[in-house]
C-alpha cells in the first residue's frame, strides 16, 4: 500500500460518530518520495473527506518521506522515535493527537 492508498483508508478509519457535531480541522500531509505527494484531509460536518493537493488553510501540517509514513502507520516505526528523530515533522502536536483520537488503527 503507497501513502495516497493509505490516507485514502481515513475516510473509512476514522470514526466520524466519535467527533462533535462543531469538530473541524484540515490537515495538510507532504509526503515526499515515491508513493507520495501532497493531500488535504478534511473533517467537518462530522465527515472526513481525502483529497490530493493542498486546499484551505491547515490546523496542521504534517511531512514526512512517504515510506516513513507508511511504517508509522503500519507499526514499524514507534511515533516518539519518528517525532524524536525527526522523521516526521507536525506543526500542532495538539491538533494532530485530537486527530488521531479519533482513528481505527491499521490491521
């Protein structure tokens, strides 16, 4: 699965019962190398929408090399060594784990 297949998944992994009626938020992934590009991820109206290129302006912003992506999504990389390491860089810490809070996990 490349980094475009996988952020597509958040339309379906993330738990939109879960989020308040009033929770919104955009997130801009760049994910640089192959596999992957730039995607605006959308949640508002307790909906979550994936869309390739940037649009809007982000509560956060996420990059990261498409394959370190992948391995933190999928398990092979712990998020404090990618975050330590710099790996993976996010402009609000806060807004990305509100975010996640709200996610099905990979099988």
């Amino acid at each position: 699965m490349n980094a475009k297949e996988l952020l597509k998944t958040f339309e379906t992994r993330i738990k939109t019962d879960t989020l308040a009626a009033d929770e919104t938020g955009i997130f801009h992934f760049q994910l640089s190398g192959e596999g992957g590009g730039d995607f605006t991820v959308e949640l508002k109206d307790k909906k979550v929408k994936v869309k390739e290129g940037l649009s809007g302006t982000p509560t956060c912003e996420i990059k990261a090399k498409a394959d370190d992506y992948i391995a933190l999504e999928t398990g092979k990389l712990s998020p404090q060594w990618a975050f330590m390491m710099g790996k993976v860089k996010v402009s609000s810490l806060s807004e990305l784990m509100k975010f996640a809070a709200h996610f099905t996990k990979l099988k």
